[in-house]
C-alpha cells in the first residue's frame, strides 16, 4: 500500500490486489463498470483490497461486515474529511462531510436545528406548490427527458425551502448555477487535477466561484430575515453558544445545496425508470396515492404510502446515489483483520453491498417486496442496505431527501402514467454520481 508506515502487525493481513493499467490503475474500469469491478475484487481478493485509482493507492473496503466496521471506526482512525478533501475538497471543502470530531459534532447539532420535525413538515407543505407547478406545466410526450426536468425541480426545490426563493435572479441565471454544481461534482473525478482549458477539474473551480458569488449575494438579506429557510436558519441558529461563522453558513448552504438535490434526483430518476419499465408496480402506487385524497399531502400522509415505501427503498438498492464513500487513516488501523497504514485513502462500497447474492435473492431483479414485513431481505445483517452511509457521518437530510421523494412521485402518479421500453438498459455515466447519459426519456401521458 502507499503511505505505509510500518510492517502489518503479527496477526493482521497486508492489504493486496491485482494487477492494473499503468498511470490509469483501475480508475477506467471503475467509471466504465463500477459494480464488475468491486465484485472482481471481493472474489479475488476479499473484503479489503488495494486498488489504483486517480494515481493513489486505495483500501477497497466491500462486505457488509467490513464496510460496518470502518463506518462506525469505533477507534476513530478513519477520518471523512481528509478522505473526502482528495476528491472534492476544492469545491466542497469544510461542508459536513469534511468536517470530523468537535468541530463535526457542533457542526452537525447547528444543522441538525434546520431539520427538526417541525421545520421537515414544514418544509414539506412548502414544496407542494413548486412541484404542482412542475407537473401542471409538463408536456406529455414521448421521449420526454425525465432526468434533466427532474434536476431543474429538485433544484427549484432546494432553492424555495434552504435559501427561501432567489429574488433577482437574471434569465439563465438558475441554469448557470446548476451547470455550476453539475461541475464541482464531475470534477472529483478528474484524472487532470488542473484547471487545464477543457478540463472537468477547470469547470469545477470555475463553478465553485460561480456558487461562492451566488450564496455570498444574498447572505446579508438572509442574515437580517426571520425566515424558516435553511439559509437564514444557518445564519441565526447556535448549538451551545456557537454560532456558524458567515464563510462557513456558506460552505455548508453549498454543500446542502449539492446534496439536497443531487442524490434525490438520483433516487427519483431510477423511481421512474423502474416504474415504467413494471406498470403493475406503477399503478398499485397510484393507487394508494388516489387513496390520500390529496395534493398537498403532509409527512404523516405520505408516510401511508406503503408501495412506494417498498420501491423508493429497492430503487436505492439497485442503484445507490452515492455508491462509495471516502475516508483517510490518520492513524495505522485494521479493518477486516486487515492492516491500513496511516494516510491510506479508503474507499467503502456502498453500491456493492446492495448486490450481494449473499445478502439479497436474486440482487440484480427489480423486487419491491424484499423490504416487506414477510421478507425483511434488509435486515439480514445490520449493513445490508445502508445508502445514506453510517456512523458519526451518517447523512443529515435523510428525512429530508425521503419526504421530497415521496412527494414528487405522488404528483407524478396523480397526473401521469408514463412507460420505458422493456428491453431499455439503464445508461448511467459512473464518472461521479450515477446518472443517465441519455436524460432517461419516458413515454409520459397525462392522466385525464
């Protein structure tokens, strides 16, 4: 491994692996068929291996057990920030998810004001409108592409409820901002880590500065207001007498901003493509939608809505919005009865684990029903599906995400039946977090 620095001690294994492309290591093979490669590791190699990728030497850490193991770290080891900081560090640096220990845990009581159960029902209400809006105005077609509408509305979303409205906004201006995060994300995994022309890494601090400038516009309006947006509730809020600082109220509305709508739109895109792709599925959580009696339903309401509980959590199985989380050894440590030297970047595979044949009857079957009462497939072991991460870092807005989700495909289902061809693969782009290549286009037709 790189970074060794010392021998594995008597009684632990020395992390290995195969053999890879040279410079590239296994960083093409990962963005081209992410899943075939872990499986080849497990198989070969077991539950921690080396793997190349972005010229260093990583810890691959797959296995429920081992993955519990090293997201709980219960020594403390295995740091988030300095993991993280390797990939994304210049265009999310100090959100949440770089941040460890005290300054991670008073961090995270801050935020964790902004989504009580009384700001998450509120929050819920306000989004209603903001979808409505969005299916009233959708044109049913064919080869509509979902994948680009549903990230201008989950957007629209995260811009009403965290910042409370953008006012002033220029024509486009909304679109540059979401070309903005579309970068910083793309470039954490750019193989030219240079603000070269043409590169992703280029467009990444370009659309870092973009959203900088956006945030800090309206900082002193948010800071001065008495709103129940996440943005003025960050800039007011303090958690044992601290208070956030304005530049960290800004890093932190970037990175909720990133987050609240990127991995929602992830999780809606494969809701949709599975529904069409299985009409009986589609119409049995339609009708437990008509069953609500309501447009504008309320978290106790859409917590009803059992069939679309079972396909939310089986589209998140199959495809994981975040499929591998990072952390760095800040000290030597062991995960597995492996031996991880001190500064060794560790990747955990999320995604892998949700295709386990060990853990789940036929992984690669779209089966709602495994999350039944009667089958409880993710309760085999305590990490069998886990896709908002686990331990001390465990993901904040998952309430959040789950809440928005649901809405958004109840809206859908009152106003539309669409459908995807039997015999269409999923194209999805691994670069950085999953997402269709082809925009996902659905037959949509409006319903009445």
């Amino acid at each position: 491994m790189a970074h060794k620095t010392s021998l594995a001690p008597a009684g632990t294994t020395p992390v290995s692996g195969g053999r890879s492309v040279p410079f590239l290591g296994h960083s093409y093979a990962y963005f081209r068929k992410p899943l075939e490669l872990m499986e080849k590791q497990y198989r070969l190699h077991g539950q921690v291996s080396e793997l190349s990728f972005l010229g260093q030497k990583w810890a691959l850490v797959l296995g429920p057990d081992a993955l519990g193991e090293a997201l709980i770290n219960r020594d403390g080891a295995l740091v988030s920030g300095d993991g993280w900081r390797t990939l994304i560090g210049p265009f999310f640096d100090r959100g949440l998810m770089l941040l460890d220990g005290d300054e991670h845990r008073s961090h995270r009581r801050i935020l964790a004001k902004a989504f009580t159960r009384a700001r998450l029902a509120a929050y819920t209400e306000l989004m209603q409108p903001t979808i409505a809006e969005h299916v009233r105005t959708l044109a049913a077609s064919e080869n509509h592409l979902a994948y680009p509408a549903l990230k201008k509305l989950t957007l629209d979303i995260a811009t009403e409820l965290f910042m409370g409205g953008a006012e002033g906004l220029q024509p486009g201006e909304i679109d540059r901002v979401n070309r903005s995060f579309i970068g910083c994300v793309q470039a954490a995994t750019s193989i030219v880590r240079y603000p070269l022309p043409f590169t992703r890494w280029r467009r990444g601090v370009r659309g870092r500065a973009t959203l900088e400038e956006f945030f800090e516009r309206y900082l002193p309006s948010r800071r001065e207001r008495l709103g129940d947006d996440v943005f003025s509730v960050l800039c007011r809020v303090e958690a044992d007498g601290e208070r956030l600082s304005e530049r960290d109220v800004i890093n932190h509305m970037i990175f909720l901003m990133m987050a609240a709508h990127d991995t929602s739109t992830s999780t809606l895109s494969t809701v949709l493509f599975e529904l069409g792709k299985h009409p009986e599925w589609q119409e049995r959580c339609r009708q437990e939608s008509i069953a609500l009696k309501t447009d504008s339903p309320n978290p106790d309401q859409l917590g009803e809505l059992f069939s679309a509980t079972l396909v939310i959590k089986e589209c998140q199985r199959l495809i994981t919005p975040v499929p591998v989380v990072v952390r760095r050894a800040r000290a030597d440590t062991t995960i597995a009865g492996h031996h991880i030297p001190k500064g060794t970047p560790v990747a955990l595979g999320l995604h892998h684990n949700h295709h386990l044949p060990e853990l789940w009857t036929d992984p690669e079957r779209f089966d709602p029903e495994r999350f039944s009462d009667e089958r409880q497939e993710d309760k085999v072991h305590k990490f069998s599906w886990n896709p908002f991460g686990g331990g001390a870092h465990r993901c904040l807005g998952q309430v959040f995400s789950d809440l928005e989700v649901r809405s958004v495909l109840h809206h859908y289902l009152l106003n539309f039946r669409w459908t995807v061809p039997a015999n269409r693969p999923a194209e999805l782009s691994w670069i950085s977090l999953p997402y269709p290549t082809d925009g996902m286009p659905i037959d949509l037709t409006r319903i009445g």
